[in-house]
C-alpha cells in the first residue's frame, strides 16, 4: 500500500473523524472510541469500539462494493483508520427498516416487533438541534436538501443496500430490523482526463452496530446499540460478537 498522508482534519463528528489527503478526491476517515445516543445526551467511551466499527464498515462496505453497489469506501489504512471517497452528504437520514422498532413505535404507536413487508425507507433531516425531524420527500426538496430525482435515487439505493445487508447478515446467523444509511454526491476532480466529472449518489459514512438493530437470529440476543442505549448488557462484546460473525 503506498505511503497516504494524513493531513488537515476537515471534520470531527460524534463518532468520526476526516483528515485531507494529498489527493482531493480522497480522505482519511478514523473512527473513534465514542458512543453516544439520543442526539448525544447519553455518552460514553469505549476502548477498542473505533477499531471494531472500522473493520465491521470496511467489511460491509466492501461486501455491498463486490455486489455493485458502490459506496466512499476505498480501503482499510489500519486499525482505525479507513481510506474513503470524498463526497458532499447529503444531508438526509435514511432509514428502512424491516421490523418496527425504536422512533416509529414511539411516534405513532405502532407495538415493536411488527413485521413490515414490503419494507419502509423514511428520510429524516440530519440535524440534532432539531432531533432530526422525519420529512416527506417534498418538504426536502423544498427545503433544498436534495432533488426529488436525488430522492427517489437514494430510496432505491437504500432498498437494494438493504436487500445485500439483511443477505450477509443472515448469513452469519444475523437479523437485520432496521438501519440508517447517508448518501453523498460524488464528483470526481481527478479522473484520467482531468475531471470535473459527473456527480452520482453513492453510499456514504459508515455501517455498523451503531447505525443497524441487529439481533442473533437463533436467540435473539442483542448485537446492536441498542446495548449502550438501555443499558441492555456488555455493549463491547456485542460488537466483538457482530465483528466475529462477520469474519473479521
Ligand atoms: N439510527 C442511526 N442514527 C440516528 C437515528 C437512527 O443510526 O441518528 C439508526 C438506529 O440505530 C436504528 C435505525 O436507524 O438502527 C432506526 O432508528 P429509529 O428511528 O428507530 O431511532 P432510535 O429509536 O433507534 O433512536
């Protein structure tokens, strides 16, 4: 692997950091040892937790990559460390979900555990000020957060990650209820010819515990964070556990 540099950082969020790299189409994503939930008012840290979200991402991702579906994912650096692509998120929380789970028993009363089928992608306004507001496609629009042709883009990229997602999962003896997913506008300056090329929509930021509800399909035990958020058990070794199943 030749020699990347790290350099400026250009963002710190919750759970992510991203450096600049001598290449502008690329960036240097690392993940930290931080958990936070309900719009960061529960936090905590937890060693080692950075490096398994790296791995489980850089194995989902890569997964989803050999299937066709292309995502910032580029390559793993080191432990906590990945290279990825340099997008403009959009700034939508993409949720499909398979099982009523978490916000939409809460917000309209529905009893956890009822199956969806066909399954339900939302799109929520990624902002924690406003505790990330579900939207209709129209109200994103209007508020210019992304086309109605971006949108209709997304969902169905949504719906087919998920499809390869529940498959790889289950695989390895996991359910998968429900995830989050972000999207980006990729537009490479660097291609053979000099670019400006054209933007596409591609998977964007990370898929991991943090950002699935995962449960062990034969005895239903938690591997997701949902563990930190309630308190539910070891939070460390229901990522350790999802990593395991997932080869890593
Ligand atoms: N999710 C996420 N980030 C968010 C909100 C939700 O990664 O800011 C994920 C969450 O882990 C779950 C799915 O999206 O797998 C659906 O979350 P829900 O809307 O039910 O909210 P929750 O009750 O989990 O906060």
């Amino acid at each position: 692997m030749a020699e990347i540099n790290k350099g400026e950082m250009l963002y710190e969020g919750k759970a992510k950091r991203l450096y600049r790299t001598d290449n502008p189409d690329e960036l240097i994503m690392e993940f930290k040892d931080s958990l936070t939930a309900f719009d960061a008012v529960k936090k905590d840290t937890l060693a080692g937790k950075g490096a398994i979200n790296n791995q489980v991402s850089a194995l989902l991702m890569g997964a989803l990559g050999e299937a066709g579906i292309e995502s910032t994912f580029i390559e793993l650096l080191d432990e906590t460390h990945s290279l990825v692509k340099s997008v403009e998120i959009v700034p939508l929380e993409v949720i499909v979900r398979y099982e009523a789970h978490g916000s939409l028993c809460r917000r309209y009363g529905i009893e956890a555990g009822t199956l969806i089928n066909p399954p339900l992608v939302e799109i929520g306004y990624k902002n924690d000020e406003l505790h990330d507001p579900f939207l209709t496609d129209e109200i994103a629009a209007l508020m210019g957060l992304a086309t109605l042709d971006e949108i209709a883009r997304i969902k169905y990229l949504a719906l087919i990650t998920g499809e390869k997602l529940k498959e790889i999962y289950l695989k390895q003896g996991v359910k998968l209820l429900d995830f989050k997913l972000e999207f980006g506008r990729f537009a490479p300056r660097t291609d053979k010819w000099g670019g400006p090329g054209q933007p596409r929509i591609i998977l964007a930021d990370e898929v991991t515990a943090d950002t699935c509800r995962l449960v062990d399909a034969a005895t239903g035990e938690k591997l997701d964070k949902d563990l930190f958020r309630f308190d539910l058990g070891d939070v460390g070794e229901g990522y350790k556990k999802l990593l395991a199943k997932l080869g890593g």
